[in-house]
C-alpha cells in the first residue's frame, strides 16, 4: 500500500504511509514470491480443510499418551450457549510438562540450554533441559507432598524469577491448573483471584525487583489471606527485600521454605507426568483489565499447546544455537506463550530477565540482547519508543547485529519504531507487528515471512485463522474502510471458558458472540488494504466521537506520531460543552525536546491538517510516560478518568508497569485553556 490511497467515503481511515525499504536482489525478490505463493496455498488448505491441517500438525509437533478421535468439536452459532465449547482434539491425552521438557532430554537434548535468566543484580544462570527437568521434577513432588492433584487450582504470585516457570511445568506436570498472577497486584486483587479460583496453594515470593525498590510479596499473600480462604499451603521463594522485617514470618503448618521443600527426602524422586485430557485446562490467566474488571479466561492442555507450539516455530523460526527473549512479564499471555510454552515445546532455548527494560541504564536489554547472543526478540512497541526517546546516539553505540527476527505485540507498530529497528537491526532484520489477545492464546494477524521487507505493509492471518471486517450492522466494510474485526471459525489456542464466573455463560455470550451471532467478535477495530492485509485500528472502545462523528483515537496518535518529537501518545475522549466530546492528547516527547505552549498548538494544528479540521485536539499534554502494563497493553481507562477530572476513581492500577506514573499524570494534567477556547 502506498501514501497515496485515500480512505473509502464510508469513512474508513488513511493508510499508514509506507517508508522506503532497500531494494531486493532478482533471487531474493524470486524466493520470496515462491515463499508467499507456498503460504498462500498452506493458508488457503488450513482454512479449507481444518481438520486435516491441524491433525496432521498435531501429530507432527507433539507427543500424545492417547490419540484424539475427534479434532474439533465447536460450531460458533451454537457453541456460544456452552460455557466451554471450543473442544479440540477430544480424547487425546498428553501432558505439556512432557512435551515441554522429557521428550526433549529422552531425545537426546538434556545438555542443551532451555532456560537462561538474567538477575536484576547482572547475574546469570543457566538451566540445561536436564536440569529443568530435575527442578520441575522436584517441585511436582513437594506440590503432591501436599495433597495437590490434577484439576486443583495453584496461584503462582511470583516475580519474573526461574521458579515461576518451573511452577507453571510442576503443576503441568501433575495436571494442577497454574494461575499466575502478576507480580505487580495488591493484596486485594490477589485474594479476589485467590477466592474466584478456589486455589489450594500460593507460591510467591519474600520480594521481586520489577525496575525499583524491591516490593515484599510475602506480606501482600499473608494480608490476601488474612480473612481465610480455601489456600492450604503457601511456598516462599527466599529473596529478601532490604529493609524487609518480615522475610522469616512463615505461618505454621501453612508456610515452607521452597529451598527447603525441594531440598527434602524423596523429592529427586521421579514423578510420572499426568496423561490429560487434551480438553483439560491448563491455566487460567486475567486479561488486562484495559477495559474494566478483568475476566478469568481458561486454555486447554491440547489445543494451547500446539498453537504455541506452532506460531513460535513459524514467527520465530527457531534454528540450532538460537536464543529466543521475550521481554514480557509471564503474568500475562505474552510471557506464557512466547517465553515459556512456545520455545520450550519446540525444544528452544529462551532468556528470562528480572527487572525493567530501561533500568538501571537505557542499555539494559541491549547488554543483554549481545551478551547472550539472542537472535530473535519479542517485545512492545512502547519499549521501543523508549530506547527512541534516549536519543540516536545511545541507539548508535548498541549495535545488535545478531538478532534475525524482531516482533512486537501491545499496540500498533509506529513508524518511527520500525524505523528504529531497521537502523538497529539491519535492513536485513524482518520487524513484525503481532496483533492478538489472552483470549486467543497466540498470534492471530503478522506479516508473512515472504512479505518482511515491506514496511507497515499490514499482517496476514495466521494458518488456519479466518478474521473479516464487518459494519456495525454486520455487513463487510469495504476495501480500506474501518469496522469490527471478527473471526469466523475456530482456531486450536483458543480459550476455552471463563472461570468460576456466577455467570459465566452469558457472560461469554455476551463477551464474545452476541454483537454478531455466530462469529467470534474481538473488540478491535481494523481495516483491509487492497492487497488483502489487515491493520489493527485499536479498540471499539477506544474512540472518540466529535459531534456525533466517530473518530479513531489510533488515527489522531498516527498523525502526532508523524512528528519526529513525539515518541509515544494515547488519545482519549473528554468532556466538551459544545461537541459533546472532545479530543484530548497525552504526549511523550523525546528526552532533548523541551515542552511548550508553541509545541502544543503545533501539534494540535499537525492534527488536522493531516485528518481534518473537526479532528484538531481540544487539549494536549506533555506527560512522561503513559500507564501500561508489562505487557505493553495501555490503559485508557485512567487517562479517560483523569482526562473527565475523576482522578480518585481510577480503579486497580497494580497492574500497571509502574503504578507510580498515574500521581505523576494527575499531577502533569494540569488544567490548560482547550485549543477550541484558544480559537474562540
């Protein structure tokens, strides 16, 4: 697609403008049209014949105990009254920690790295397959030792350390259902998930490192449970936080030690993994909440695991001696998928770091993007404009020439971050924008591989995903027009039901399949350029409308994005007398860009020239930084609070990255004479 195109008159948006690329070699240009025309037919097979494509897949990419006899049992119009319908692979038995770990030391890759951590001190430590399997083995035996079975739920409260993933495979192992909760939540948001899920255990921590002061987690499981709950044991991770008077306050009979526990008798025993159902859960994990109260959504054994499985090998491409690093908290989906489930069932070797990306120094992941030799990276686009907002020349000084592959995930790729990553990268780097969601458990919409070297040119289904653009009133939108993004069949890493929810069916219905019966509805919005690619608008939710016109708050963050002294902006509605709603900005300039009232007014004009007068902001705040979390997912919802002038009722903001930003927006949204009122 090029800058030239125009948006449809049904009102759809301007195409993003592509940038230059370098040109390609005949061969390359050759092989990379055979390329496409093989995806192309391998697309065109899996959505025809789903069944024969994901069979023959989950054949190919994992062991079974018991084969399945049917691979798909789910119908979209009539599955939406069921409160787990999305079956696949019914009857089949297998086992993740199994696929995870055994086969690949029974296979002969005991010696090679599947885990390496880096800690927030510059330490690094290592885990073969081997010794992953004997650490997993060992707390698989401490969670029997206490009564744990397949079916119950065990909350992983942990930071990002080497025994939550060991957790997560122990309770694969035996068939107990994981539940990480992020680091970051109160105690308050811990015990409400403690009660929904009926939890049995807590593993957490005496203290996690997350870019700061090293908060104490053992205080905050303790106040969780202080009014009692179903929890019977709760095992601590010996890491004290300075200062931390309460590091050896264990409850009697509740609370162990875990070096102690796996250090005791018969724990080295070997532990058999647990044949499951394929249908079986796996883990329950909350969305991101971006949108109000977060829902408990379940993955299946069977059909998570092979799409992990299968989007990491082809996103990814993993070869011999590669080093994979998501840089993604495992407390939410992108961490399960892509830095734990992914390349461990593909027998990868992946990086687990502690801490924040920019912290202590902006360099911290590229030190160790080169002195672990990763070759391919996983991470959001607000990390990115992080490293731009540090300045060209810090970017200049950190080559990281090994990496082959670059993707990110959270929001739409900006232009400026593609740019950057190719000057980083090499030319020769393919940089991916991934759109997805927890409910999906994988990558839905990338760019093919054949396709790389065009920049921002849009994404392609992933195999065997059938997305379309619908109107709201549930025609499809024409070429380059905006509507509701939907998915109309299944696909293998779906979820499978909401948790424990009182409601739970008709709040699956009405989450996901009632706004267009019989299809999949997502929440996004997007459009499809004329070579049949899509591009994420961001929510439904997220837009604004000026005098009863809707206007994407992705289309006004594209265009201030444009300027070379915005890095990062989130665009949310506000209270306006005359138009109902206005336009309201939070922008965060480079770090040698000085804010002002000048700027301001600049940008704002910048707006609509680019749009359209109508669209010109009412207000535009200079902040520095936007709420996220680890996931890179933005919150609007405390923007759009603080933007109507309700700061006192944020809601839960512990999952935020850093929950200290939201006193600092409050405080930099000062009240400002809107750009209406400066025209008037």
């Amino acid at each position: 697609m090029t800058a030239s195109k125009q948006p449809s008159a049904a009102g759809g948006p301007a195409p993003r403008a592509a940038q230059s690329a370098a040109p390609r070699p005949p061969a390359a240009v050759g092989a990379a049209a055979a390329s496409r025309l093989a995806d192309e037919e391998l697309y065109e097979r899996s959505i025809g014949e789903p069944e024969d494509y994901w069979s023959e897949r989950a054949a190919a990419a994992l062991s079974w105990d018991t084969p399945w006899e049917r691979v798909v049992d789910c119908d979209f119009a009539a599955g939406s009254a069921s409160p787990s319908y999305a079956g696949w692979f019914a009857g089949g038995k297998l086992n993740a920690a199994y696929n995870c770990i055994d086969r690949h030391v029974a296979g002969g890759l005991g010696e090679r790295r599947s885990l390496v951590f880096a800690a927030a001190d510059g330490g690094i430590e290592e885990f073969t397959y081997a010794d992953l399997l004997a650490a997993t083995t060992r707390f698989a035996n401490v969670l029997k030792s206490r009564g744990v079975v397949a079916g119950d739920r065990v909350i992983l409260y942990l930071p990002m350390i080497p025994e939550l993933p060991i957790a997560m495979l122990a309770c694969a192992r035996l068939g107990a259902v994981h539940a990480v909760v992020f680091a970051g939540f109160s105690s308050q948001a811990l015990g409400a998930r403690i009660d929904a899920w009926g939890a049995r255990v807590v593993v957490t921590s005496e203290a996690g490192w997350r870019g700061g002061p090293a908060p104490g987690l053992k205080g905050e499981v303790d106040r969780a449970l202080a009014a009692g709950s179903s929890v019977e044991t709760v095992v601590v991770v010996a890491r004290r936080a300075d200062g931390d008077e309460d590091h050896a306050r264990l409850v009697a009979g509740r609370d162990l030690w875990w070096h102690e526990a796996v250090a005791a008798a018969g724990m080295a025993a070997p532990c058999a993994c647990e044949p499951l159902a394929a249908t079986a859960p796996l883990f329950i994990l909350s969305t991101s909440g971006s949108a109000g109260a977060p829902k408990g959504v379940v993955h299946a054994v069977g059909g998570y695991l092979l799409y992990a499985a299968e989007t990491f090998r082809h996103v990814f491409a993993p070869g011999e001696g590669d080093v994979h690093f998501c840089a993604a908290d495992i407390g939410w989906i992108t961490g399960h998928t892509y830095l734990v489930y992914g390349p461990l069932a593909v027998g990868a070797t992946t990086l687990l770091y502690e801490g924040a990306p920019g912290r202590p120094q902006p360099d911290r992941l590229a030190d160790l993007i080169v002195s672990q030799g990763v070759t391919s990276l996983y991470t959001t686009p607000a990390v990115v404009h992080a490293f731009t907002a540090a300045g060209r020349g810090w970017a200049a000084a950190h080559p990281m020439p090994g990496v082959k592959i670059v993707a990110t995930v959270g929001d739409p790729l900006s232009s400026e971050a593609w740019d950057w990553c190719r000057s980083q990268f090499g030319a020769g780097c393919p940089v991916l924008d991934t759109w997805w969601q927890t409910e999906t458990g994988g990558i839905l919409l990338t760019p093919w591989r054949s396709e790389t070297g065009e920049p921002l040119a849009g994404s392609r289904p992933y195999f065997g995903v059938a997305p379309l653009v619908l109107r709201n009133d549930g025609r499809p939108a024409d070429v380059l027009e905006r509507g509701n993004l939907c998915l109309a069949q299944p696909w293998p890493g779906m979820m499978t039901g909401i948790w424990c929810d009182a409601d739970n069916v008709a709040r699956f219905r009405a989450s996901y399949f009632a706004r267009f019966p019989g299809l999949y509805y997502t929440g996004d919005q997007a459009y499809i350029d004329e070579d049949g690619r899509f591009h994420i608008e961001g929510s439904s939710d997220d837009d604004v409308w000026v005098l009863g016109e809707r206007l994407s708050s992705v289309e006004v963050e594209r265009a201030l994005l444009s300027d070379a002294k915005v890095v990062e902006t989130a665009v949310v509605g506000c209270p306006d007398p005359v138009k109902g709603e206005g336009i309201c900005c939070y922008v965060v300039l480079r770090d040698d860009v000085e804010p002002s009232d000048a700027l301001r007014e600049k940008l704002a004009q910048h707006v609509g020239e680019v749009i359209g007068p109508f669209a010109v902001p009412d207000r535009v705040h200079f902040v520095a930084a936007l709420p996220r979390t680890r996931s890179g997912k933005m919150i609007r919802r405390i923007l759009r609070k603080i933007a109507e002038g309700d700061p006192t009722d944020l809601g839960d903001t512990t999952m935020l990255a850093d929950p200290s930003i939201v006193t600092d927006l409050v405080h930099e949204t000062r009240p400002q004479t809107t750009q209406a009122e400066a025209r008037r």
